[in-house]
C-alpha cells in the first residue's frame, strides 16, 4: 500500500495549476483579499512619488550648512513652510531655507533636511547648529519603487500588506485566478440532509456540509450536489455531471469494500485513471485519486477525482492531508501548499497500531512561545465526529511508532490557529 507521502506526490504531480490566461478575472481591489494574482502588476507611480522630507525640520543647500556648529551656526532665512501635501512655491537659494514637516515635498534648489532639534528659530531665521550629512534625510523620488516595473508578482495571495501597496499605487483593479471549483458529492441510501427528520437507520449527511466549509476556506468555489444514492446509475449520472463543472470533484462514500461500494468501478467506466486505491493511513485508509482525461466536456481541463472514505473523520482528515493541497497547487498560488506542520510536547500519551501512519486529532497551544498537542477526549474511532469540534490540529505517529509518551515532542499538522493562552 502507498505510504502517505508517496499519495502526497503522486497528487500534487496530478494537479495541473490553473491557466494564468484563461482562468482569470478582474476583481475591484476591495474585492481581492486573499485571491491569487494571476498577473503581474505594473505601477505607473514612483515611489516615493516626489523627493520629500524625512524628518521635521529646514530643507536647505548643503553648501550653506556644511561647516556650521554650536559656536558658528549657519544662519539662513526663511522663504516659506511647506506642510505635508502642499507643493512648494519658491527656489531655494544660497542664504535660504524652508521649514518642512515630515512628508513634505522637498523644494527646487534645496538637497538637505535638518531635522529640528540641530536647529534655533529666531522669526523668519533659523540658526544651523550642526552640520548634516549631504542630502540627509531626503528620501528620493523612485529610490523604494520605479514606476513601469514589476511591482507584484503572480502567484502570490493578496493579503492586507498587498492591498495597502496595490492602494497606494493606486491599482483599482486586479487580474486575479477565477477561484477553482470543487463539486462535492455524498454517496449513500443511509444519507438525509440536516432539516430532513431521521427515520430508523438514517445518518444526516455531515460531510457535505464540512467538505463545503473547508473548501470555502480554501479559497475555492464549493458546488454542492447533495446526496446520491447507492445506485450505479445515479453514482454515474452525478459523476459525469461533476466533472463536466468543476476541476475537482470530491466524493464521499462508497470507496471501501462493501457491497454497496460502486464508485472506483463506476471512474472507470466513465474513462478515469485511478492513481490510488488506498494509503497506508489511519483513518482515511480507503481513498481513491484518479483524474477524468480533459475533454470538451471539461472545458479542455483534466479533472481530479477524489473518492473519500464515508466516515465524517477519515473524510476530514484526507481533506485536510491530501485534498487541500491539491487544491491550493490548482489555485495558482507559486507556493506553499502543503500542510504546515510543528513539533509539540504532548500532553497526553499518544498510541497507534503502529501499521499505518496515525493521524490524533486535538489541540495544540501555544504556551510561552511553546507547542502544546492536546488529544481530543473521548472516543478517538473515525465515525466518532463529536468530539472533532475545536479541533485545530492532528498529531502524527509515523509507521512503527506505538507509543509517544507525555512528555515527548509529536509532528503535529496544523489546520487552524493554535489556541494562545492571553
Ligand atoms: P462508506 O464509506 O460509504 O462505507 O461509509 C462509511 C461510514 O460513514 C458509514 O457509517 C456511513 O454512514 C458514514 N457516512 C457516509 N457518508 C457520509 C456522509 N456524507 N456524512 C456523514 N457520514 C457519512
Ligand atoms: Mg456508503
């Protein structure tokens, strides 16, 4: 059986990001947090725009002020106060000097800032007591950024920094990836959806609903088809409608070895390549990855086809292993998408079979800039959801390891913040 990381890249060997010229849109800056640029911005404005002060202070010509001091200042005249936002109106000339404020554009024969406290002000004179550095305290036009060239890259995720550049550059709209779209469907005659009343035998079909959060999370597009039953036509019907949408579908149920388990049979039916069958993981041992040839139906894109186990654990925990990186790599983002894992003490012991690589899942915390892992109470079986509420993280147990002791530091794989103790 495949090992967890060997699953992981034939997975992310399947993804194929999505096109920089055909998935894209343009979105209104306010609009693009956390989309993935799929476009180079290009700045038309220097940065700073103007030559402008550093400082509070008297803008004045290095020549004048170059050999002042406390004994012999340089006296110079005041020609005008150039505030933040107004342009200066006259040329600085030897003898001359202009109050400025921190921002403020620098004037025409000016090359110097003193800032305030090297200075006294008598009226309309200021005495230099010491003497700057040449051009001190003047940030030049164009030395953080010069308009026409690269000002951010493709591939990145627009978060609050971007958007405070993108503003500032006075970049309005963007050229972002359309969000990938994701169909989720729940195989399974046991299934109801949650307003429906529960007869004899019935199970709500939670995974529907979690798979769409964590895809939401993602940054992509759920599309919700509901629940199928376990019939090979309708399993087939709601398949091809799946991959004729989306550019991955995720299915669950249906993928282990019971009577009622048609859906690996039914991928090859309809022309998928199945990759996996199974990983050597617990839970989430039944896990099909195969991908639909891309056709015209599929808008000339190869589709990714996830088959999860049914069980509400195991299909979180796949989502969190191994769907969403692949969903992350078909977003466009250039970078980081795999999970982020850190090493914790446990607080409790930890215990595996040893035969498959476990996945714990818990809390972890960050305790005086230390990780913590928390085992969730209660029953740890993958069909027990209940207490896989706060969960924010998953301890690992690699093949062959029985036992992590309290005590002992644990990979844990992290899906959510760690709880910080104020
Ligand atoms: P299966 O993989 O179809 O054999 O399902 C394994 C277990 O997970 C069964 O107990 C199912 O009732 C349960 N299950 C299957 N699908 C879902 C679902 N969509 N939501 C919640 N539980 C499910
Ligand atoms: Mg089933």
């Amino acid at each position: 059986m495949l090992s967890v990381s060997q699953a992981e890249e034939i997975i992310l060997n399947l993804v194929q990001p999505l096109d920089a010229q055909q998935d894209q849109e343009v979105v209104m800056l306010l609009t693009a947090i956390e989309r993935i640029l799929a476009a180079p911005v290009v700045g038309v404005l220097d940065f700073p725009h103007w030559d402008n002060s550093a400082m509070d202070g008297y803008a004045v010509r290095y020549e004048d002020v170059k050999q002042c001091s406390d004994l012999e200042p340089s006296v110079l005249e005041i020609v005008e106060e150039i505030p933040a936002g107004k342009e200066p109106q006259h040329f600085i000339k030897t003898g001359q000097a202009a109050r400025i404020l921190t921002g403020a554009v620098m004037p025409l024969g000016a090359d110097t800032v003193v800032m305030q406290e090297n200075t006294r002000r008598e009226g309309n004179r200021v005495f230099i007591l010491t003497s700057p550095e040449p051009q001190e305290f003047v940030r030049h036009r164009a030395s953080f950024y010069q308009a026409g060239t690269p000002l951010l890259q493709p591939g990145i995720k627009i978060n609050a920094p971007e958007i405070a550049v993108l503003a500032a550059a006075q970049c309005n709209h963007l050229t972002v990836y359309r969000r990938p779209r994701v169909a989720i469907l729940s195989t399974g005659d046991e299934l109801v959806t949650p307003d429906q009343p529960l007869q004899p035998g019935e199970i709500v079909d939670s995974n529907q609903y979690a798979l769409a959060a964590l895809i939401a999370q993602t940054g992509a597009e759920p599309l919700q088809l509901g629940i199928v039953e376990d019939q090979p036509e309708a399993i087939t019907e709601a398949i091809a409608h799946a991959v004729a949408t989306s550019d991955i579908v995720l299915s669950s149920g249906g993928v282990s070895v019971g009577d009622y388990d048609y859906v690996d049979q039914i991928l090859e039916s309809l022309g998928a390549n199945i990759h996996i069958r199974a990983v050597a993981v617990k839970p989430g041992k039944p896990l099909t990855v195969a991908t639909f040839p891309a056709t015209e139906t599929s808008n000339h894109k190869p589709v990714l086809y996830f088959g999860l186990p049914g069980n509400p654990v195991s299909a979180l925990v796949s989502f969190w292993r191994f769907v969403q990186p692949a969903i992350k790599k078909l977003s466009g983002i250039s970078h980081s998408w795999g999970p982020v894992f850190v090493n914790a003490r446990s607080r409790q012991d930890l215990r595996s079979d040893g035969k498959r690589e476990t996945y714990l899942w818990g809390s972890l915390h960050l305790v005086d800039g230390y990780y913590e892992f928390q085992l969730a109470g209660g029953s740890h079986s993958s069909g027990n959801l209940i207490n896989l509420a706060q969960t924010n993280s998953l301890a690992v147990l690699p093949v062959g390891k029985t036992l992590i002791s309290t005590g002992e530091i644990v990979q844990v794989l992290q899906v959510s913040s760690p709880i910080i103790k104020n």
